[in-house]
C-alpha cells in the first residue's frame, strides 16, 4: 500500500471496447502495490482468457449459491450474465497489504460506494466516440455481431452513470489515459495522507 493506513480501491468502470482491460494490465505492471480482484462471472471464457486468471469462470447455478451465501462484496446482471466480486477475493489482496483494483460496472461501482468507510477512487472511462467503439470492438474480434449490437445500444445508457464517479476520462491514446490515471492517484493519496 502506498503511504495509506487503507488500501486504496480503485474503480475503473467504462462501457466494453472503451480500453480498461489494457489499462488495468498497466495499472498493475507499473505498480506491484496495485492488484486487480479477479471476479466471478456466469458469461462463457473467451478464447484467450484462463479460469482463475481472467474470471472465476463459474455456472449460473453456482452464482446463485454464492448470492446465497452472501459470498459477494458487490454483484451484478449485465446483458444475460452475471458478473460479481467476491470478498474472499478482496480480503486476499488486502491481506497481502496491497491496493485493490477494480473492474467492474456503475452498478458494482454504486454499491461500493454504499460502504463509506472505503478509501474508495472511481473513474469512468470514455472511448472518443460511439463509431470510435464500435471499430474497437469490430476489430478486438472477441464478440459475435449480435453481443457487439448489444453492447452499442447499451451505451448511451452506461454512460450516464459517469456522473456519479470522481473522475471521467476519455482514452483517446491510452499512454495518456494511462498517465492521467496515475496523476490522479498520486493526488488522492496525497490528499489522504
Ligand atoms: P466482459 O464480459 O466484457 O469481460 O465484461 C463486461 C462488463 O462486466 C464490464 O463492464 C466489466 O467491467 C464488468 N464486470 C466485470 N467483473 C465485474 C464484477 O465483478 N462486478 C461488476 N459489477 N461488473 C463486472
């Protein structure tokens, strides 16, 4: 943890395709004190991502048990699946004294918020445009056409919520984006300690 009593819990939430997934990467590549909690979620592994890795990649079946056993610091339905953060997750990476790094969407990033003992940092990241978006997730080829229509139409919507974060960035160049980032959390904990 840097020069915080808490661990810092860092949100980066955006509509799919604006580029988090490459910032989370180099979020953590740049500072071993920053861990991303690995979540579970009910939607099928893509081809290159790995169980325990990318995901908790688990059935719906499973999911519901885990709601049940109040398992979750946060959980959420998107599009048909479900996506949540468990707190055994959670306790690991503050156990091993380090900052949590989040990606997840405004509605785990609202409940987050209702725990106001957290040392809680959103930001809400921004593709350009709507057409910027859609030829990012053309091109990432991870999606079929119909998941690609859904996640578009479902943007104007997401984007909303940014309102409710305490930062919005826009990943134009993501060198950029990514030095914003760090600006901003070297603020915050200069304003925390
Ligand atoms: P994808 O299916 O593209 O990996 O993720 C879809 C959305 O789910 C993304 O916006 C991602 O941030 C969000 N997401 C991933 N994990 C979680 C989670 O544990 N909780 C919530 N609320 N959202 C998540």
């Amino acid at each position: 943890m840097i020069n915080s009593e808490k661990p810092l819990m860092l949100v980066l939430s955006s509509p799919s395709g604006a580029g988090k997934t490459t910032l989370t990467k180099k979020i953590q590549q740049s500072d071993n004190s920053f861990k991303a909690s690995v979540s579970h979620t009910t939607r099928k592994a893509r081809a290159n991502e790995v169980d325990g890795v990318d995901y908790h990649f688990v059935s719906k079946e499973r999911f519901q048990k885990l709601i049940e056993e109040k398992a979750f610091y946060e959980h959420a339905k998107i599009f048909d699946n479900y996506y949540g953060t468990s707190k055994l997750s959670i306790k690991k990476i503050i156990d091993n004294k380090q900052n949590v790094l989040f990606d997840i969407d405004w509605q785990g990033a609202e409940q987050l918020t209702r725990h106001k003992e957290l040392n809680l940092l959103k930001i809400y990241i921004l593709p350009p445009s709507a057409e910027e978006l859609e030829k990012r997730l053309l091109t990432r080829n991870q999606d079929d056409k119909e998941a690609i229509k859904r996640r578009l139409s479902s943007y104007s919507k997401d984007i909303l919520h940014s309102k409710n974060y305490d930062y919005v960035l826009v990943n134009d160049k993501v060198e950029n984006c990514f030095k914003e980032i760090k600006k901003i959390i070297s603020n915050h904990l200069k304003k925390k300690n």
